[in-house]
C-alpha cells in the first residue's frame, strides 16, 4: 500500500512540474520584453580549489565591493577599501595587523614567471589604485596612490614609495628612504617626523575603517529609522514637543498635570517604564 502511494505521490509531482514548467513557457512566450533575471554571487569572499580566505574575524573590513580571493590571510584591524582586489589564487598571500589596501588597489601572487607569494607586513598604507604584485613589504610603509611594486621586489620598513611611482622587478629598498620616479630610485633619507607619519597613517585610516565598517552592518530598518529621524529633526520646531526629551514638569514619568494628551494614567506601567529608561539616559 505505501508503495503504490509512493508512486502515486511520485507521478504527481512529475504532472506538476510538466503543468508548471508548461505555465513558464506560456508566460515567457507572452512577454513582449524578454527579461531573463540572473542572481550574481556575491564576490567579497571567494574560495579558489577548495580553499578560502582566513580573516582574524570582525575587526577587519571588507568593503562590499572590495574581493578577497583564494589563500589570503589577513590580521587583524586590516582592512580592504572599495573597488580594491586581494587575490591569492595561485599562490600564498599574506597581509598582517593594522594595515590597509586602499581602493582600487590590487595585491596579487605570482607563479608563471617565477614562484612568488605576496607578503605585507603591520601598520601598511597601501594607496588608492596601486598594485602590489609578488612582492615582500615590510611593517611601517606608505605605498603611494598608483604606484607599483613589482615581483620579487621588497620594501624594508620605514619606507615610503612615492605616488605613481614604479619598483622595479628584484629591486631591494632600503630602511628609511623615500623612493620616486620610473624606475624607482632613492630621492632622499626620511626626516624623523615622515617616520613618524608612517604609523599615524595607518592609525587614521584604521579609525575611518572602524566607522565604515558600523555604517556597511547597518540593515535597511535601521537606515529607515536613521533617514526618518534626520528628517524629523530638519523639520521639527523647537517648540513642538519631543519626546525623548524630559519634560521638568513631569511627575514620576505620568505627564504633566492638566494637559492633555500627555498622559499616561490609563497605562501606569507604561509611564514607569518610560520614567526607567529616561533615568538610565541621565
């Protein structure tokens, strides 16, 4: 008996998906602009041959139209600007604390033309659409808007690279300079307050990463309540009443007495309530 009714289950669902699979096409044949709605996968983390990005978890941000692909690991407090691509596809890439990879930028690993990972090192300040490419960069560097480290290339610490400028293939940096042009060359020593600047660099951006990072968690109700309350403010009149404001004639958080409409008498509870969450304000 349960056979014959498993069959019969089996061949009604088999009638239902013909029927509907007949309904599509009847509607599609309507249509008098075709539209075929395609889901895009989200690109923000992305596993390559079974393996994943490591994260240190919510400290770092990932901006929403930022990729972090394939064998990359990221310390903490790191973040990862908008537009910016970290790929660890074909090789190892490795991005410690407190360091940034600014928008549009790209870090990428080597393996065709010669067998390169990437490695940067804490406190970093990698520029807007600069390109960082098998490449060793030590703690405490600014890497320039545009520039370009190449493979095989290092940068020691304390280093600044200037803006577009470009680090050739195999070139070593040295601690302390300030590199520009292209090809890349020493311009000068650093003074000891553009030292200091590396590691204030790292920490601004760090802070507005911190408040991106709250502003990106926000869900849609929140902004609605958020972009409803902005316009209440821009509109409200002083003196229209506000209630989140305490009101000095209020007794024992009921209204004040003798106006109306600003009482809580029918619903005491709710008063008390009210009278708890003003004081836990104060």
């Amino acid at each position: 008996m349960a056979s014959m009714s498993s069959r019969i289950a089996v061949a009604a669902s088999g009638a239902a998906r013909k029927i509907g699979a007949a309904l599509d096409s009847m509607g599609a044949g309507m249509e008098v602009a075709k539209y075929t709605e395609r889901l895009v996968p989200s690109s923000r983390i992305v596993s390559v041959n079974g393996v994943s990005p490591a994260l240190s978890g919510a400290n770092n941000f990932i901006a929403p139209s930022a990729s972090v692909i394939g064998n990359v690991t990221i310390g903490e407090h790191s973040s990862v600007w908008y537009g910016a691509t970290v790929r660890g596809d074909v090789n190892t890439l490795k991005i410690g604390s407190k360091t940034s990879v600014g928008d549009r930028a790209v870090v990428h690993v080597a393996k065709i033309q010669g067998d390169h990972p990437t490695y940067i090192g804490d406190n970093v300040t990698i520029g807007a659409c600069a390109i960082v490419h098998a490449c060793t960069i030590e703690d405490l560097v600014v890497i320039g808007e545009s520039a370009q480290i190449m493979d095989g290339a290092s940068v020691s610490t304390n280093s600044i690279i200037a803006p577009a400028s470009i680090v050739t293939p195999g070139t070593k940096v040295p601690s302390g300079e300030l590199w520009s042009g292209s090809p890349a060359k020493k311009v000068r020593s650093l003074t000891a307050d553009e030292i200091a600047s590396i590691s204030e660099s790292a920490h601004d951006t760090l802070e507005l990463a911190y408040l991106h990072a709250v502003e990106n968690s926000k869900d849609y109700k929140q902004l609605i309540e958020e972009d409803e309350d902005r316009l209440d403010r821009k509109l409200r009149k002083k003196a229209w009443f506000d209630p989140n404001i305490p009101d000095p004639d209020d007794v024992l958080g009921q209204g004040v007495p003798g106006r109306i409409f600003n009482s809580t008498l029918t619903n005491p509870e709710e008063g008390l309530k009210f009278k708890a969450k003003r004081d836990a304000k104060a």
